[in-house]
C-alpha cells in the first residue's frame, strides 16, 4: 500500500509540475493580451508597461522550460513581447538585444506554427519591430546617416513589407549613393518592387528610378522606365520633363521632338517643360551645323545649314515662350541669346572670309547685316548678366556682342567694354 500512495504522490506531483510549467505560458498570454488592449490608452500606460514586464518575466520562465521551450505559442509570444519591449524602449543599446530577441523567436514561431494559430501574435511582432526601425531610421536620416538609415528601413521592409518602407528605404539608398554609389543599386531594387504595387506615390517613383538609371550609366532603363511612365500618365508635366531632360542627356533628343506640343499643352505655365524643348532643338542644329561643316559636296553642305537653321528658329520660339512665362528666367535669356547671336556671328565670319578682290561695300553690307542681328540678341545677352553677373557663359555671349559690333564710331567703347567682360571671365576662371 506505501508502494501505491507513492505511485499516487508521484504522478500527482508530476501533473502539478506540468500546470505549473503551462501556468507560465498562460500568464505570459494573459499578461501580453492585457498590454495589448490597453497599450494605445495614454492614462493607462504604466499598467500597460506593468503587464508587458509580467508578460515577460513569464515568457521568459516558459522559454527556459524544456516542456513549453519549444511550442510555437512560446516563440510567438516571446517575439511579440520582445518587440513590444523594444518598441517602447528609446535607448538603442538596450533596446537591440530586445530587438534581435523578438526577430529570432519571430522567426521561429513562423517554421513551428505549421497551422497558422498564432499568426496574430507574429503578425504583432512584425508590427512592433517595424515601428522601432521606423522611428530609428527616421532619426538616422534626419541625422544624414543614411546608410544606417537605410538599413533600419530595409529592416521595416523585411518585417512588414510596407510600400511606405519600401519608398523611405529607397530615399535612403539614394542619398546613400551620393558617397557610396553601390547603395544606387538599392534603391533601383526597391523603386522596382515599388512599381510592382499600387503604391500611391509611383508618378514619383517612376521619375526616381529612371534618374537612379542613368546615374548608373544604364541609359537603355533610363528611358525605358520613364517612357513607360509617360505612357501610363501622359498628363503629368513632371513626367514629360523628365523624359525630355533624360533624353537629351542620352542624346535622343530626335525622338522627342513630336510630343513637345502636347506634353506643353498639359502644363502652359511649366517653363522648364518649355526650355527643355527648346533646348532639344537648339542641340539638334549644333549637330546639324556640325554634319554641315564637315559635309565634301556642296548640296549636302547647303541642306545641313538650312536644316540647322530651321532648328535654330524653333528653338528661339521656344526660348521665348519660356520667357513669355518668366522674364527673369536665367536660361532662356542665355539660351535665346545666343541663338540669336549665332546667325551674326557666322554672317561676320563670312565678312572676314571674303577674298582679298572684294569691295568695301561687300564688307560692310555684311558687316551691317550681321551688326543687326546682334542687336536682336544684345537684350538677352545683357539680360542674362544682370541676372547671373558671375555666370562664365553669360559674360562670355555678351563680349562677344561687343567683339563683333560695326560701329566704328563707337569702337573704342565697345573693345573697353570687352576686354573689361574678359577681365571678369578670367577672375572667375582663375577661382
């Protein structure tokens, strides 16, 4: 009979062993579902901090427990409560072994719990170690630190695969790039899998991937990607400035020049969208000139200066419609300056180039001719000096209005005036 009640006293023990050891388990759940439906409530958060430091005392009891060490609820549990904790934790040097705590049990409890029980407390998990990595990659760039910033970021996308994670982590990486350009890459990868989504903010998304491509020299996605985007939103101005500054930069200005028209008819008042356009033509003639000056025949000579020509004169309009929009508008004066000049400057090389059997009237016919057309392009010149006084492009336009005036009256003046604007171009190049 002793025998028995030994038996008996020993399976009893066991058993209570075992209540025990689930007890554990229990209070953690309990505590932790009681942090959880109070958390948010401000008046109650030191009962909200008391119950997830019970919760934890009791998970980590369960979790040190052969019997409960290893069940799924355990590494659930343990993950959310561990990434609540460092959540609510601002101090990062105890705030990480929380965090890496909470990710290793999380990881964990998603390979153990094959039947998807207790997905919520992962799915809290995931929640809480995405805040703390927001909040402290936030501080990271604010704090121009953006390679750690991108790194707590991409930690967020690894957590919650949140499209806005995705967006700052790709922020991030591109700021990243301006010193360590192997962090381009990641941004691309991120702006990818942003355009793969319905993120809100893609118009955007588009614009900075097909940028971060030609940062990289990739000029064949570069222009895929926005010709893409143009096609999916063919209203958006900043789109179509895009496509238009990226393709001059690839040097495929000529497949741009029919869809100027309506890109400006979305956005009249867009100057930039204009001068773009202007400055797509502008470039089409300085190749054109170029082919013309090389050109063995005569009649292929003659075609290429009217061609250029014709391009000059688009551009000029173009120029002055961005002025039309803002007088004041640096690179249209510029611009349009010397597009005007350009036709006097090659009218007073042809003066010069004249045999040595010519007349005087010849000479001056030209001469006068060209002197009149650098007065059609003097108000832009000078403009653009009194807008940008230190610009080297500027000042050099406006001496060489002064260079090739006829006015002999005037001459003396007119060669001071230059060799005063070359005095300041030599300064500023000296620095």
């Amino acid at each position: 009979m002793k025998i028995k009640f030994l038996i008996i006293g020993l399976l009893g023990f066991i058993s209570a062993t075992a209540f025990a050891q689930k007890g554990q388990l229990s209070d953690a759940q309990d505590n932790y579902a009681s942090f959880d439906a109070i958390k948010s409530a401000k008046n109650l958060d030191s009962k909200a901090a008391q119950n997830l430091a019970d919760a934890k005392t009791a998970i980590d009891k369960a979790s040190t427990n052969e019997k409960t060490a290893t069940l799924p609820q355990t590494y659930a549990l343990k993950g959310a409560i561990y990434g609540a904790l460092a959540m609510r934790d601002s101090v990062p040097a105890t705030a990480e072994p929380k965090i890496s705590t909470a990710l290793d049990n999380i990881k964990k409890a998603k390979t153990a719990d094959t039947k998807g029980e207790y997905k919520k407390l992962i799915d809290d998990g995931n929640l809480y170690v995405a805040i703390y990595y927001q909040g402290i990659g936030v501080k990271q760039y604010q704090a121009k630190k953006y390679e750690q910033a991108y790194q707590s970021f991409d930690n967020w996308v690894q957590a919650t695969g949140d499209t806005t994670a995705l967006y700052y982590s790709s922020l991030a990486a591109t700021n990243a790039g301006n010193t360590n350009p192997k962090f381009y890459q990641n941004a691309i990868a991120a702006d990818n899998k942003l355009l793969a989504t319905n993120y809100s903010a893609n118009v955007k998304v588009y614009g900075f991937l097909a940028t971060l491509y030609m940062q990289v020299k990739d000029t064949t996605n570069a222009l895929k990607t926005i010709n893409a985007a143009v096609t999916k939103y063919p209203t958006n101005a900043s789109l179509r400035e895009t496509q238009v500054r990226l393709a001059l930069q690839a040097g495929k200005e000529k497949d741009l020049t029919g869809s100027f028209d309506a890109a400006i008819a979305n956005d009249p008042k867009n100057k930039n969208l204009v001068y773009y356009a202007a400055l797509t033509y502008s470039r089409m003639a300085d190749s054109q000139e170029d082919d013309a000056s090389k050109a063995k025949d005569d009649a292929t000579k003659a075609a290429g200066v009217k061609a250029a020509e014709d391009n000059y004169a688009k551009a000029a309009d173009y120029y002055k419609k961005s002025l039309a929009i803002d007088p004041d508008y640096f690179e249209g004066n510029l611009n349009l300056g010397y597009v005007l000049m350009r036709p006097a400057i090659d009218i007073y090389n042809q003066a010069r180039a004249l045999p040595s059997n010519a007349t005087q009237k010849q000479y001056d016919d030209l001469r006068l001719k060209a002197d009149a057309q650098f007065e059609v392009a003097y108000p832009y010149l000078q403009k653009a000096v009194d807008l940008n006084p230190k610009s080297v492009d500027a000042l050099s336009n406006l001496r060489n209005y002064y260079r090739g005036k006829y006015d002999p009256a005037h001459a003396a003046d007119n060669k001071a005036k230059g060799d005063d604007l070359k005095k300041q171009i030599d300064a500023l190049s000296s620095k």
